[in-house]
C-alpha cells in the first residue's frame, strides 16, 4: 500500500469511526442509564435516514433534514419509552425483547412508506466536492463526518461535565434507581435518555445516507456496528464509544481493503480478543462475561 | 482439614480480609464469629472459590485449591449453605436434592429418565432433614425454615468432608432454630464443619472451638470456653452483641 | 386420560401428521396446505431447538440463524461439491458445521448471561451472515445457492412435494421426542438448575461453562438439521438464512408459544408462519402484525400461548 493510499485509507478510517461514534453514542447512553440494550437502535438509525430523504426532496435543504431527523425520532423515542418500555421497567430482558418487536414494525413500515429499492441521498451543496491532501484528492464530506463526530463528541463531554443533565446522566448511570430515591423524576429523565438515544441515532442515519445510500437491511448493519462498538470500547460510558468508535472505524477499513470479503472476520477477531482479555470492554466497567 | 494462610481479599481500599490465618482438623467443628462486616461472608465465598483472593491460599486435605473453581472444589468435597437461601424455586424438593446427588455422578446421564436410585437418596435424606412428605412441594411454596432444611439435605446430597453453614439458623422460630441446631450436631463426627451464627446458644452447642473475626483478622481462637473468657472478644462483640452467662 | 390413552393419542395425531398429503389430497388447497405445513415444520424444529437455549437453559440466544443457515449452505454445498443427494451424508455435513460453528461462537459466548449474551450472539451471528453474503465463490454470494438437490435415503428418491413433506414431518418428530427425553433426563434437568440459579449448580460441583457450552452445541446441531431440511425444500439457499431476520423469527416463535416447553415452540412456528405465508397474501402489513403480536406477548403474556392456556385450564379446573 502506497503512504498517499495509506493517508487515504486512514481518514476513511477515521471519518466511518466518526459515524460510529454518532451510532453507538445514543445506544451506550442509553444503556448506561436504563441497562436497555435497545435492539431498535438501528432501525431508529434507518427511518432517520429515510425521515431525511423525505425532507430533502420537499425542501431540497440537507441542513434542514439534518435538523429534522433527529428531532423526529426523539419524539418517536418520547412516545415508546413511556408506552412500551415503562411497563417493564426493572425487568430489563424483556425491555430488551420488546425492543425486537419496535424494530420489526418500524422496518416493515419504512418498507411500505418509502418501498424497499435502494434510494440515495445527496451530498449537501458545499460539501460534494473534493480536496487535494497528501498527493490525492479526497472527498469533503468525509471531513466533515469527522468534524461532526468530534464535535459531537466534544459537546457532549461539556454537557456530561458541566451541566446538571450531565450531573443526573453520570449518576443515573452509576445506579439509576438511587436517583429516584434522591427525589428526581426518573420516568420523565428514562423518556428522555431514550428519546436522546433515538435521535442521536437518526442523526447518525442522515449522516450516514450521502455515503452509504439507503437500502433495506441498513438496520441491520447499523445495529451490528454499534454494537460492536459498545462491546468494544466498554458499555455505557462517553469513553467507551469513543475508544470503540477509533479502533473499530479504522480496523474495518483497513480490513475491508486488505481482507475484502473477509472484513468482518477482522472485527470477530477484536471482540472474541476484548471477551477474553478484557471483559469489561476497553473502557467500561460492567463486564460482559464472566 | 482446612488451612488457610495469610489469606486476603479487598474491595477497592476495603479489606475484607486482612490475613487471615486457620487451620480446622479433620472432623473439627469450628464456629467463626464476629461482628456484621468482620468478613465472615467473604471468607466462606474465597473458601468456595466464588471470590478469588487478592492473597494467601487455602488447601483442603492437604492439596492446594486456591486456583481451583468452585466446582472443582465442591468435587473435592467442599459443600455449603448459603446464609440467603439458594435453591432452584420452581424444582421439587426431591428435584433439588437429586441434582446434588446427580452432581456426583457426571457425566451426566441424556436421553433418559433420571434412575430410582437417585430419587430414592433424595428421599432419604429428606427424611433425614425432616422434610419427609415433603418431597413433591417446589422450593418456591416451602415456608422459610423448610427451605433452610432444604438448603442443608441439598448440602449432605454432596457427600462432602467439608460443610460450611453460613448462618443455618437466620431467620427461624426458636423451635425451627432448636430442631436445625439438633440435626446439625447429629450429624457424622467424621464430617468437617465450619459455621458462621450469630445465635451464640447455637455457636456453643454446636462448636468444638471458635474463631473470632474482627475487621478481616482472626483475633482470638480456642475452645469455647477459653473464648468465652476471652476479655478482647467481648470487648469487640459479645460484650455488644450478646450477655454471656 | 390414562398414560396409555396419552401415548396412543399421541400417536394418533403423529401418524395423522406425516400422511397428511396423503389424506388431504382431494383438498383443493392440499398441495399449498402441505407446503405450508412442510415449512412450518422445518421452523418448528429450528425454534425447539433455540428454546433449549433461550426456554430450557436460560441461554437468550439471537444468533441461532448461524447454525440454521450454516446447516443449510453446509448440506447444499456438499451436495454439489460431492455430487450426491444422499440424505445421510449432505444430512452429516450440516450437522458437522452447525456444531463447528456453535462451538466456536459458544465458547465466546458462554461466559455471559442475559443481556449481554443476547449481544454477543446477535453480533457473532451476522458475521457467518456477512461470510455467507459476500464469499460468493463458495455460497454464491447474495444470490444463494440455487439448485440444491432434493436428497435420496436408501435408494428412495425424496423429491417428489409429498415425500419431501414426510421426510420433514417424521424428522420433526423424531427431534421432538429427542429433546423432550433429553429435557427430563438429568441432563435436561440440569440445564433448568443452570437456568434457575448457575452459582447455586456451580457450588454443587456442576462445571456449568461445560453444560452451558454442550447445550449450545446441540442446540446449534439441531437447528443445522433444520437448515439442511429448509435447504432441501426450498432447493435454494438465501444468506438471509443466516441473518438476524432468520434468528429473530426463531425467537418470536418461542416467546409467542411459550418458553421451556415442547409444545410451545411447535405452537408459535405455526403463528408465525401463518402471519407470515397466509395472512402476508391478504395483508400488507403482516411483518407489522407480526411485530405488533410479539410486543403484545412480551408485554401482557411471557409465558406465551402455552402459558395462557395453562392459566385458562388451572381457572377452569378450580372454581
């Protein structure tokens, strides 16, 4: 491989992390505070994108769409929390379980709403071009995915550290159920982690669309990516999804270059490592296995 | 029977454990006593290997079994009762005891029903527990005391060399704590018992020596009338816990 | 009823089950009936063999579609790389890499519970998916395998629609009565301690990683059988097979007919391949349907059809 090559291969890398990062960031939040792995994650991720495709074609903005996505499935995330998910609060398998369903009645809607071919969204204007580093040309946008990533990342840090919703986050993580002794309105604070789990998902989805496209089975991917991610990088902490995000973004990059069908073999690799060695993920602090 | 030396185990900068050091003989009864947080519960769980330690080792009959997993110690002989009780709610009482019996017999049989003989032991010893009549009820519908007459018929099931009782009697009528305490010390002298019990009645009828526990060491150590007389005991429990006549 | 009355009428309803071609065949549905009924039955197999994970051993397993899809590409690859349509061999290769693969994804696995387990399988599953998807030099990529041969056993030739249909129906029994001995045998009996109280069995000298471990692996061998069945049916295998779409169907059906039963598995194939092949014709929606009648479940009734009516019999039997 060439060093331009390389170079190149390396903000792939480091732009698909990014995306991770954005994808796994809403399910590790999730599950840190309410122990739900949500298993509708991708399809949240997937009718993001389609939200997006709709918008863009009324309104032709994908700033708008940017905006619009998320906002939407935050809602739809208001409404499930306290409809589905409530009625089996502590009993968190079965959360789980009802989340299979949520994503089976999503996807088959998605697939009556806006069919089942494969659609593609544009890049926004402004960042449809390309930009010469290192002896190669390289696509804007995908900077930007890495822009939006970190700064992603950043803003979240500052809200974990310096505001009070950070304040109930990092505690409602260590042990939710002490913060409804404390006094704080833990069915309102779970509709609310899971709404925000809901649409950082739909943000990762229009994002992920002018690159990846639109297409039947996203979901899937989606949620398998994220939640190797988690596994990874450690569940239910900002760290975590971050350092799962930077290795397994890079790693499935260069895999796909150098093993081509066999890229996936390289992330059953990294996660069969991390569940012997370090059960607990990179960064985390619950253990997966014993 | 038991030795344990210098043996450690911390949680975060708690030290549950802080060296403690023990030898039981073979078909000693030995009471560990102390007050709540002494580390009692963690010493039984780094004896049957549910804890690892942070250090020291433990042997059983000699061998090394430190390393080993639980259930290779409970293959060696070690057997316990847990102070919370521990069954599988939904299965008979026969049914729990015969998957201790059958425990001992792996690998374990397919395709078939389980054999007579294994029901006909449970019974046995269910009977020999005082649940005789019993046999069909699920641990789930079993009062309290009942489950901890389980608890002990599932323990025996094991054929063990080594019991340990973590706290046989918690949470039972004097007249259940009173039928419990006979059956224990009615069982085989050649058996190796180690009992945590806060009912000292119990610890003294029960016991041939006594271990103190205090703050992760063992403080004071011998017979039950030398620790019945031992000033720095009831200075750190009995003297709180407990009149001493 | 009498044991004997039991056993008889049991037997009873599995001879009327595999002749059913045969009885049926003046219906005019008969033919779509059988087909319907064969496939219902192949995923009636796949779906007893995750409730021994996810009903019997308390293993919740996502990932089962990789022994089922594994069995499926296992037994069409044989046949044509061998050349043979011979039951017992192309039958012997499913087996053997649904039990390759279920051990080696069971040792990772097996270590974790719950959640987490749930995870781990999902995730280690779509990775057979994603080899069966894009090796397309072995398994035909994204377009499957196509012309798989129907098998022959003991020089009789099993592709004719009815003999296909009796040879799934008579295996589905035969696995049927496998597991229910299996399950009460103290093997079985054994995987309930795991399920209920995995320290507890460990305490009594259990080495539950090894059960949990065996468990895995014959439930994947089971499911691989039935991946071999669906190959022969169908004489086509789908990546899809593989993939999180086939392991969640699986799933559903236990969780609809009940968990930890025989009769539960059996009960919610039928359900959901009636949503999926009958209703599907009628209804737009019926993956909605689907998904709605499994939160429903979830939510109001966990132990699954078996459960309810096992709450409908005890208020009919005391007054």
């Amino acid at each position: 491989m060439s060093p331009e090559l390389l170079f190149q291969q390396a903000l792939n890398g480091l732009s698909f992390g990014a995306l991770l990062f954005i994808l796994a960031a809403g399910l590790s939040l999730v599950f840190g505070m309410m122990d739900v792995v949500n298993l509708a994650h991708g399809a949240f991720y997937m009718l993001g994108a389609y939200v997006a495709l709709t918008v863009v074609q009324f309104t032709g903005s994908f700033w708008l769409a940017l905006a619009a996505a998320p906002v939407a499935l935050g809602a739809l995330g208001l409404a499930i929390e306290p409809l589905l998910l409530r009625h089996l609060r502590g009993r968190h398998l079965d959360q789980v379980l009802l989340t299979i369903g949520v994503s089976l009645v999503i996807v088959d809607q998605i697939g009556l709403i806006w069919g089942r071919e494969v659609r593609s969204l544009p890049f926004p204007p402004g960042l449809d071009g390309t930009v010469v580093l290192i002896g190669g040309v390289y696509p804007v946008y995908r900077l930007f995915v890495i822009a939006f990533g970190v700064a992603l990342a950043a803003v979240i840090a500052v809200i974990y550290r310096r505001t009070k919703l950070g304040m109930l986050i990092r505690a409602g993580v260590e042990d939710a159920e002490m913060l409804g002794a404390l006094g704080v309105n833990t069915d309102r604070l779970f509709a609310l982690t899971f709404a925000v789990g809901a649409a950082l998902a739909g943000l990762a989805g229009v994002i992920a669309a002018p690159v990846f496209g639109l297409q039947p089975g996203m979901d899937v991917d989606a949620l398998l990516y994220s939640l190797v991610v988690v596994v990874v990088g450690g569940l239910g902490t900002l760290g975590g999804a971050v350092a799962g995000s930077v290795l397994v973004g890079p790693v499935d990059t260069f895999g796909k270059v150098l093993f081509q069908e066999f890229a996936l073999a390289v992330i059953f690799a990294i996660v069969a490592l991390v569940l012997l060695f370090k059960p607990t993920g990179l960064l985390g602090r619950i253990r997966i296995a014993r | 029977m038991i030795e344990v030396r210098e043996l450690r185990r911390s949680f975060g900068g708690v030290k549950a454990l802080d060296g403690v050091t023990l030898t039981v003989g073979d078909g000693e009864r030995r009471a560990v006593i102390g007050p709540n947080g002494a580390g009692k519960t963690t010493l039984f769980n780094v004896l049957t290997g549910e804890l690892p330690p942070t250090g020291g080792d433990v042997r059983l009959a000699g061998a090394e079994i430190t390393r080993l997993r639980p259930w290779q110690r409970a293959r060696l002989g070690l057997a316990r009762v847990y102070q919370r009780t521990e069954l599988f709610a939904p299965l008979s009482a026969r049914e729990n005891v015969a998957l201790a019996v059958a425990a001992r017999a792996g690998p374990y049989r397919a395709f078939r029903a389980p054999p007579r003989s294994e029901y006909a032991a449970a019974d046995a010893l269910l009977e020999r527990v005082g649940l005789a009549g019993r046999e069909n009820a699920a641990a789930r519908i079993l009062s309290h005391g009942e489950r901890r007459q389980l608890e002990l018929a599932v323990a025996l099931a094991q054929r063990p060399r080594v019991l340990l009782l973590d706290e046989p009697t918690a949470g039972m009528s004097p007249a259940e704590t009173a039928r419990i305490t006979e059956l224990i010390s009615g069982l085989d002298r050649a058996l190796t018992i180690l009992i945590v019990e806060h009912d000292m009645d119990v610890v003294f009828r029960l016991a041939d020596r006594v271990s103190v526990l205090h703050e992760g060491r063992v403080i004071a150590d011998g017979t039950v009338s030398e620790i019945r007389g031992d000033v720095r005991v009831h200075d750190v429990y009995l003297g709180k816990a407990v009149s001493v006549a | 009823m009498t044991r004997a009355a039991r056993w008889v009428a049991l037997a009873a309803v599995a001879v009327g089950l595999v002749t059913f071609p045969y009885w049926s065949a003046a219906w005019e549905t008969s033919r779509f009936a059988t087909t319907v009924l064969r496939d219902m039955l192949v995923f009636a197999i796949f779906a007893l063999s995750l409730d021994i994970l996810v009903g019997h051993a308390g293993m919740p397993s996502l990932g089962h579609a990789a022994f089922f899809g594994g069995g499926a590409y296992a037994a069409g690859i044989a046949s044509q790389r061998l050349g043979t349509d011979q039951l017992p061999i192309t039958l012997a290769a499913a087996v053997l890499v649904a039990a390759l693969l279920a051990l080696v994804i069971g040792l990772l696995v097996v270590r974790s519970e719950g959640i987490f387990l749930l995870m781990l399988t999902l995730a280690l599953a779509q990775i057979v998916f994603a080899i069966a998807f894009q090796w397309t030099a072995v398994t035909g990529g994204s377009n499957g395998l196509a012309g798989v041969s129907r098998p022959t056993l003991f020089g009789i030739d099993l592709s004719a629609p009815d003999r296909m249909y009796v040879l799934v129906a008579a295996t589905f029994l035969v696995v049927s009565l496998l597991i229910w001995s299996l399950m009460r045998s103290p093997y079985g009996r054994a995987l309930t301690g795991v399920r209920e109280n995995e320290r507890r069995m460990r305490a009594l000298g259990y080495d539950t990683t090894r059960l949990k471990l065996s468990a895995f692996v014959v439930a994947g061998m089971i499911a691989g059988v039935a991946g071999a069945l669906s190959a022969y049916s169908q004489r086509f295998v789908s990546p899809g097979d593989a993939g999180i779409g086939t392991s969640v169907q699986a799933f559903v059906m236990v969780l609809i007919g009940g968990a930890g039963t025989i009769l539960g598995p059996v009960l919610g194939a039928g359900v959901v391949m009636y949503i999926q092949r009958v209703l599907s014709s009628a209804i737009p929606v019926s993956e909605t349907v689907l998904g709605l009648v499994f939160i429903g479940f979830v939510l109001l009734a966990r132990q699954g059809i078996v459960g309810l009516g096992r709450a409908a019999y005890a208020r009919v039997r005391a007054p």
